[in-house]
C-alpha cells in the first residue's frame, strides 16, 4: 500500500494560529477517531506471541512483510528480548572520511515551499536550511537505531541521573517499548547518555554534528528522504501513516538511507551536537521558534507526531516545550578525537 490517499493527509491554515492545539497540529479534529493500522497491529501481535525470537526478526526486517504485521513483529520481539539491542555495543555503521555537502541552494526553497503546501510553512523554516554548503567530515561510525528505552533505562540506573523522561508516564519504565526510542528527553540528557557511555566502554560516543546526522541520512547523493527524492508514507513513522505512537526501532527497512542507517525519517525527532546558528553564508533567522525559545539544540528527522516536511533530511527543527514534539537521539562513535565536542572517557 504505497499510495498516500490511504493515509493522514489534511492542508493546515498558513500562517498557523498560536493557540492552535496538538490535535489541529497534526491534522485531527478535537473528537475522538479510531486508527485502522493501530487495530492491525493489534490483533498481529496476538498472533505473534508465541513465534521464535529469530522469525520475528526476519519478519521485521523484510519488506515484502506488510507494515502492521512487521510493527507487530517488533512489538513482541521488545517483550520477549531484542537480540538487536546492546547498550554497551550499540550497532554502528562505518561513514568514510569525505568533503560533503549540506543545506539547501537558496534557489530551491519556492520549491521545497510549493512542494509542501498545505502543511502551515513559513519561509523563514526553509531559509533556515540555505546556503549548499561544503563541510569536510573524518571518518565515523553511526548508530543503526536510535536509543531505546531499555538503553536508556540501564543509563538511569547505572548513573544516578535525575531527570526522566517524560514519556514515562510517573516516571515508570515503560516495559511494552524496550525497543522503541527513548522521547522527551533534553539536550543536556542526550549529551549526559553518550559521555556516560564513553566512560562505561572506553569509546567516544557522541551526538553526531549536523553535517554527520545528514550526510548519514542523505548519502552522498544528497537525496530529500533517506530513500529517496519523493515522500512515501509506508517509509516512514510520520503523521502521514496515522499511527500516533512510536514503533520498534528498525521495522521501516524500505526507508534505510543509502549508508543503511535505519529511522533517520519519522519515529522521534533526533538532536544533533549542535545549536542554531546560521549557516556560512546564510541568513540568520529570527522564526517563532527562536523568538520563543531562544538557544536551541537542533533536531532532525521529524516524528509521529509531525508530517513529512521535518523528514526531509536537510532540515533543521528545534524542540518546543509541548507533547507534540517527541526528541530522542541516535549516538556517533567518532575516530578523531578532535572532532567529539561531547565525549568524556
């Protein structure tokens, strides 16, 4: 089912309201509606239950599979125990050292603007992304998966740390999402995860840069989705797919970047090692988000809760303090020690 008249796909008011709420945010009315993919995988799940750990990993990671039968898949596999997560050898994947380009010709932003009309953009968003611009990166290594709930709470057991997520309603550890990605964390709370772990394995663990986190998910042929040019709605854990939760980390294998790097689009919004500020050459923005926020870490990727334009891989999103906007990470291991701004060994 690759076509997208299945899927969530309403026009939002432009300029968008203030006092809009999360619901008109992502396209719903204020009542009540029932999910047809969120049955699906309900009663999938039912009919997993009792299958090998080793069949259910074939059948998350095969395309062919249908969506809610692999999201079902992935769901069980987290209660049983996911062979595919280790906190202390977290899976990477090796970028090679290469001059990149980043960011976005500003010749291309009408584009990208009428492209994604009737999603409530403002210029402002996309001239954020401008100039195409080169960046020489050293070699790295990129995490497959996001971080999971099930790291995360080894973390926080581990380490003391004070702040929980808040996804983890009163704070308990949410059992039936082991292998979903750890949301509504702070910068400060990803960047406390890989300084702790580089001290837990002898290794520079680090949030990747920006110019890392999209070469990763862009390749070298700096495509607009990790898969490709154009959106598909089945890639991809976004608004579009009307799931509203997160999924298992790594049931979307159509939409691997060409590196293989799994979920860079959809699922939760990822920080980066960075803060805003324009790129060389670029125009400084003063958007709502930083006239209401001020200082603030960059994200990437978008999420369930957010359509398709923040999955694009060169844009640049920040955190806003409401549900809606759910923020994990994914780590980098980097090879030059000169390059890690934020690992501790």
């Amino acid at each position: 089912m690759n076509s997208l008249k299945d899927r969530h796909w309403p026009r939002l008011p432009s300029p968008l309201p203030k006092d809009v709420t999360d619901r008109v945010l992502m396209g719903y009315p204020e009542h009540y509606l029932e999910y047809p993919l969120v049955e699906q995988v309900g009663l999938a799940i039912r009919s997993l239950l009792d299958t090998p750990v080793e069949q259910l990993l074939t059948l998350l990671q095969s395309a062919g599979v249908p969506l809610y039968r692999r999201i079902a898949a992935g769901e069980v596999l987290g209660l049983r125990g996911d062979p595919r997560i280790d906190v202390f050898n977290p899976q990477m994947i090796d970028i090679a050292a290469a001059t990149v380009q980043i960011g976005l010709s500003p010749e291309r932003v009408s584009q990208v603007l009428d492209e994604f009309d009737g999603l409530g953009l403002d210029r402002s968003w996309i001239d954020k992304e401008t100039p195409l611009h080169s960046v020489h990166l050293d070699s790295y290594r990129i995490a497959r998966f996001a971080v999971t709930n099930s790291e995360y709470r080894e973390f926080l057991l581990d380490s003391g740390h004070p702040s929980l997520p808040s996804s983890w309603a009163f704070g308990r550890y949410p059992q039936q999402r082991a292998n979903h990605p750890v949301y509504s964390v702070s910068d400060s709370d990803a960047d406390a995860y890989a300084q702790w772990l580089s001290r837990r394995t002898g290794r520079r663990f680090a949030l990747p840069s920006e110019a890392q986190w999209e070469h990763a998910a862009a390749g070298p042929q700096r495509l607009q989705f990790p898969w490709g040019e154009s959106f598909i709605a089945e890639y991809a854990n976004t608004i579009e797919l009307g799931y509203l939760d997160s999924t298992p980390v790594g049931v979307f294998p159509q939409g691997a970047s060409p590196f293989g790097v799994l979920d860079m689009a959809g699922n939760v919004e990822e920080y980066v090692a960075d803060d805003y500020q324009a790129y060389p050459g670029g125009p400084q923005i003063n958007d709502d988000l930083v006239q209401d926020v001020g200082r603030h870490r960059i994200a990437r990727g978008g999420s369930f809760t957010r359509f398709r334009d923040l999955a694009r891989n060169p844009r640049r999103h920040g955190r806003y303090p409401r549900p809606i906007y759910v923020m994990g990470f994914r780590l980098v291991e980097n090879n030059n020690a000169s390059t890690c701004q934020s690992c501790e060994v």
